[in-house]
C-alpha cells in the first residue's frame, strides 16, 4: 500500500454558501434576494423547498465552527450574501448583516481557522434583478460598491477572497438554461451576463488593489472535462465545444483578456454577440493571486446534429454516477488541472469545491456510513496528490460542503455534506466521511 503525503503548507478546508445553509431570510435586515423570489415561485425548486430556514447556520454558527475545528480543516469558505449588507442591492447599509459575518469571522479566528470568503455566491438582491439583474452594466458598479464595504470592514481578518462562485452558472445555467434563479431562457442574456460578471471581477480587483486590503483575491470557475468519444473530426470538434463553453469562456477572459473566437463565431451562427466596451478586456484580465476551481465531473461526448447549443451528445460509457447523476470521474480532476497549469501558467490553484451527492441515511445510533463519499473523496485525494507531485501549484482543497444544505432547484432531498444535516430537528450529525477527512487532515495524507 502506496503513503501518499501532502505538504504540510496543503490548505485542507471546506466550503458553503451563503443561501444553502443561513436561513433566517427575513431576519437581520436581510433584503430579498432572486433565490427568496425563484424557490418561492411554484414548480421552480423540488418539493417546492426554500431557504427561509435551511440549516440554520445564521443562529448555529458556533455550532458549525465547532464541527470544523474538529475536523482539524486551516480554512473556511463561506459566502456573504450581498441582501444581508445591501438589501436593496445600493442604497442604505445595513449593518446588522455586517455585524453578523463579524461574528462568524471573528469566531473562526478565535478557533484558529482561516476564513475565506466568497464574495457573489448567487444571491443577488432582488431589487437589482427588478432593473435586469446582470444584464443591466449597473448592477456592476453596485457590486464594486458592495466588495469596497466588506473589504474594508474584514481587512486583515479575512486574507482569502473570491469575486464570483462558478460565473458559468451565475450566466448560462441561469439566464441561458433557466435551471437556476431568475430562471430565464435566452442565449445572448446568458453571454451578456457572464461578460458583465467578468468585468466586475475584474474591477473588484482592481479595487482590492487600490484599497491595499491585506491577503489574496481570486475567482472561482466550474470546470469539467468533455473528452470526444471518438476520434472523428466531427466528435472531436463537438467535445471541444462542449468543453470550451464552461473552461475556456471563462479562463480566457480571465487570464488572457480574450475569449475563444471559434465559439465566438458559433455563438454568432446563433444570434448571440458578446456586449464589450472599450477596456473591458484588459479590465477583466487582473493579475490574480489564485485561481479556484470547482471540480465534480467529466464525460464524453460526440457530435449530434441539434443537441444542445453546440451539437454535442453526452455519451455514457459505464462511469459509476452520484446521486446527481454526474459521473465519477477522478482522472478528469487531473487532466483538468494539468490543463489549467500548461494553458494559464503557474498561478496558485485552489480547489474550492469538490465533493458527491448520495442518498444518507441515518442509522439509528445517528451514523451515516456514506462509502461512496468517502470513496469519491479518496479518489479525488489520490489525484490532487499526483498533480503536486507532477509540478501543479495545487496549494489547498475544500470539500463540499461542510453540511447537507439547500441543494438549489433540486431543494433539500440531494445531500452533498460531510456533515448530516436533521432538517426536522437541524441537529448536525458527522458521517463516515467527516471521519475520512478528518484522519487525511490529522495525518496530512492517506495510504492508496
Ligand atoms: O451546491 C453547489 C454549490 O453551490 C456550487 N457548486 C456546486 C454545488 C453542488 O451542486
């Protein structure tokens, strides 16, 4: 049996978001968000579930960051809902919700773990959507304005920022797709979004920058691994697209200023045009200090004539799936990061999500014995380990999530927690997983 060991500097941590797990939507000045408004709209989330209550966390946060102290993790990432500091989007402050993130913070440097916060984990506040939401170039300055509040009121608590989780779904899953709130169907809404989205990123940056806020910033992308099921030139080219869509879409502007101009041109064939002003490319090409990656999955895919936007067919080829229905593919972690490290250079790389949906139950004696979690866990460890070894600047890991939560349109039912989540009670219960990485933590490694 092979001893795999991480550095000893290796950022063990995981991850929420703010609407999944807070709660108390109306408590503490909170504005409404497009979240409160989608689950609140029948037919839009599953078993009509909201997160008016979700785990709680606003009222267990102490709670919380015992389990996490337990668990041994450096780090914690967590969201700041905008509508808690905001809640008209601009406008007035309100501080109460400034004071509750004080809490939470000041509680994480107290048990000596470091808080990492994400800036947009997709509760915009719904006054903001009520005047086009993304699509509308205020919203960016509104969300400039927002980063400067917390920025200066955490500077030198928090040192780990992320502008935007996964700016993919922020767009295309929600304004393209219509799955996620404000649930719209409309491919040039979904590329206006995700340029205004990059633009602010760029910009918040640029604020950092200027502001001298002490620690890092970096942004958070989704990507996945599509590879051609065959090698025809037609398969080939249709996985490439499928790829590029969720990869090169966002990694290009970010690192490079520029976006792939072959789906450009294919984005064209479809009516959709990217809305660029003059700067906008180089304002969205900040130097960052880290790039997050949120890894859960890969397929094959082949060409298709009118399959999705880019006429490509998902192919099944025997991968054992989750509970989502996402495959479980570990070998497409590593091929994702390799990419990542020869295509965009030698920025630090975080993986700020990673983790699988199973369908737990709990025992009697409140056990959850989730193999395949722990299983899904230990494959993805055995390849973050094999990317350092080969030279990728993989610096830190957080798994998702910390606790079952609000799983978005899917609702309460699919569960992604290392920690089980009662919702009739909101007791907090650990399973075999939390188990798992508490001992990969304690021994900074794992026999494969
Ligand atoms: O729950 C989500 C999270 O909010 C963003 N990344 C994917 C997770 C699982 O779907």
């Amino acid at each position: 049996m092979a001893r795999l060991d991480f550095p000893k500097d290796f950022v063990w941590g995981t991850a929420t978001a703010s609407y999944q797990i807070e709660g108390a939507a109306k408590e503490g000045g909170r504005g409404p968000s497009i979240w409160d408004t989608f689950s609140h709209t029948p037919g839009k989330v599953v078993g009509g579930d909201t997160g008016d209550v979700a785990c709680d966390s606003y009222h267990r946060y102490e709670e919380d960051i015992a389990l996490l102290k337990k668990l041994g993790v450096k780090a914690y990432r967590f969201s700041i809902a905008w509508p808690r500091i905001y809640p008209q989007g601009t406008g007035e402050l309100n501080q109460e919700g400034l004071d509750y993130y004080s809490r939470v913070v000041d509680a994480l440097i107290a048990a000596g773990i470091e808080p990492c916060a994400t800036l947009y984990h997709w509760d915009l506040p719904q006054a903001l959507q009520d005047q086009g939401g993304w699509a509308n170039r205020s919203t960016i300055d509104a969300f400039v304005r927002y980063a400067e509040t917390v920025f200066q009121a955490f500077d030198g608590k928090i040192k780990q920022w992320i502008t935007f989780n996964e700016t993919w779904c922020v767009s295309f899953l929600s304004n393209t797709l219509g799955i996620h709130a404000p649930g719209l169907k409309d491919l040039q809404l979904g590329v206006t979004v995700a340029h205004h989205c990059l633009v602010a990123h760029g910009l918040t940056v640029q604020k950092f920058r200027a502001l001298g806020i002490k620690g890092e910033i970096g942004t958070t992308h989704n990507l996945g691994w599509c590879e051609p099921y065959t090698n025809s030139p037609e398969d080939v080219e249709a996985a490439r697209r499928s790829r590029a869509w969720g990869n090169e879409w966002f990694m290009d502007p970010t690192f490079k200023g520029t976006y792939p101009q072959f789906l450009v041109e294919w984005f064209k064939t479809k009516g959709a045009e990217v809305p660029i002003q003059p700067g906008d490319m180089e304002t969205i090409a900040q130097k960052i200090d880290f790039i997050g990656i949120n890894f859960y999955t890969g397929n094959y895919g082949r060409y298709k004539k009118n399959e999705g936007l880019f006429d490509c067919e998902d192919v099944q080829v025997g991968f054992d799936r989750t509970f989502m229905d996402w495959n479980v593919y570990p070998e497409a972690l590593y091929k994702t990061l390799k990419w990542v490290h020869e295509e965009y250079g030698d920025t630090p790389i975080y993986i700020t999500e990673n983790g699988a949906c199973y369908d737990d139950t709990l025992t009697e004696d409140n056990r959850i014995h989730d193999e395949l979690r722990t299983a899904y866990f230990r494959k993805h460890f055995i390849q973050c380990h094999r990317l350092i070894e080969s030279g990728v600047p993989l610096k830190g890991y957080f798994a998702w999530s910390l606790l079952d939560n609000f799983e978005w349109a899917e609702g309460y039912r699919k569960r992604f927690g290392i920690v089980y989540t009662d919702y009739e009670t909101l007791a907090r219960h650990p399973k075999d997983s939390y188990y798992f990485i508490q001992k990969v933590i304690a021994e900074s490694g794992l026999d494969a």
